[in-house]
C-alpha cells in the first residue's frame, strides 16, 4: 500500500487514455520500455543491488566470473517483463530460447497441465508437489544454452512478478562483442551443460543395454535428451504404446 503523510494530490491515468496519448505521439514507441527499465532499476536497489549492475546475472554459475564489461552488456540486454498474478512467465513446450531471473514476486513451477479454473487448494496431491520461484530465483539456462529443445513446464505468477529476461540471440551477440570473453564463458557453459547431462549418462551407463557401448555412446545420447518430470500417479508409459522416434 501506499499511505499518504500528509494532503496529496493524485492524477490516476486511465489505460484507455494512456493508449490515446501513446497513438498521438508514435514517436515515443519505445517509452513503455524505459518505464519497465526503471521499474527493475527500483526493485534493484530494494534488493540491494546497485541500479543497471550485472549482480541479478551473476546469481547464476554461467554468469558468476564473467567480466565486469560482459556483464553489463549483458545486463542492458536483458528484457523486463511485469506479470501479474495468474499469468504465465513462461508455458511448458514454449521454445524461446530464454532465461528468466526473477528480480520481484512469486511464482510456482506446474507438474502438468491445469484447466482454466483450477483449484489447488482442492487437490492436496497437486499442491505438496508445488515448486516455488521467488526474488533472486532463475530457471531456464538449459534453454539458453540450448541444451533443452523446450521448456519443460509452465511457470505461473502468484504475485506480481518483475522478471528480467535474456534470450540467447541477445548473450550471442554480447559474446560477439567482448570476444576476450568467449573462451571463459564457455567453460562456465561447459561446465553446466555438463552438469545437466551427468546423472543421465551415469544412470545409461548401469543399463545392460549400454555397458558394451563406448562412454561416449551414452554421453550422446543425453545432448538432445528432453527432461519430463512425473508426479506420483501419472502414466509414464502404457502397456502397448508405440515407440515414436523421438519421443520415448
């Protein structure tokens, strides 16, 4: 809330009105973006972060070594979204390749899909299996790196969500920029990529079927490997279903 200390005088601008004003002046296109800019900027400096500083990136390994120059061009890269309660951050089989960094809110990971309307105080099974995001969170440097063809689930917001997003057309070109850069940042990338696929492989390489193959066999087999969570009580396969290249 925000609690007056003494008399104010408050203009309330409609959005019907702001569209008005925004169509008279096509010129300023780009003011929304400076608004949702600085709207990070404040929620930077509540959580301690100085304004426009690569210190939301650095919360991630891909991120923590990186130089102080890359990373605020990362940093000025990134898109801010705003997503109120109930909305999407991102929806399972989206292929944006993006990662997200929640800078304000909450917001939880799906299991499945929900249909419109959905109670999940009604289904306790569903609710003990809720995954929490909250400020200072990131998910999605499988899809930034490319190692996951899709994000696997949705995340939707329980409050208001801030949340900076950097695609990977935008950590290319960054890279582009600062080549002295490249070869550190593709250790860290290295090194989670193969952190993704580690317990994969070494769960491969205890199947019979895979034991009088070469290593390399099993490792890549994990590089285009889609990670798929169930919960207790869904059908991970049915008797007689079909093998689809591809997809089991």
């Amino acid at each position: 809330y925000v609690l007056p200390a003494s008399d104010c005088e408050v203009v309330i601008v409609s959005e019907d009105v702001w569209r008005r004003v925004m169509s008279e002046f096509p010129g300023m296109a780009s003011f929304p973006h400076h608004v949702l800019a600085a709207v990070a900027e404040k929620v930077e400096q509540h959580r301690g972060y100085p304004p426009r500083s690569p210190a939301v990136l650095r919360s991630s390994p891909l991120f923590a070594k990186v130089s102080s120059e890359l990373g605020k061009d990362l940093r000025r890269r990134v898109e801010v979204r705003v997503h109120t309660p109930g909305l999407a951050l991102v929806e399972a089989g989206d292929t944006s390749a993006c990662m997200f960094f929640l800078l304000d809110g909450s917001a939880t990971l799906e299991w499945r899909p929900r249909p419109p309307g959905f109670d999940l105080a009604a289904d306790p099974k569903e609710a003990s299996l809720e995954v929490a995001f909250n400020a200072g969170d990131r998910f999605g440097e499988a899809m930034l790196l490319g190692v996951s063809p899709a994000h696997s689930h949705t995340v939707r917001s329980t409050r208001t969500c801030v949340v900076a997003v950097l695609h990977r057309a935008e950590l290319q070109a960054a890279l582009a920029a600062h080549p002295e850069c490249r070869a550190e940042f593709d250790e860290a990338a290295a090194a989670m990529i193969a952190l993704h696929s580690q317990g994969l492989v070494e769960r491969l390489r205890s199947c019979s079927a895979f034991k009088r193959f070469p290593a390399q066999l099993a490792e890549a087999a994990t590089w285009n490997a889609t990670e798929v969570l169930f919960a207790p009580g869904d059908v991970i396969v049915k008797a007689g279903e079909p093998c689809a290249r591809g997809f089991s």
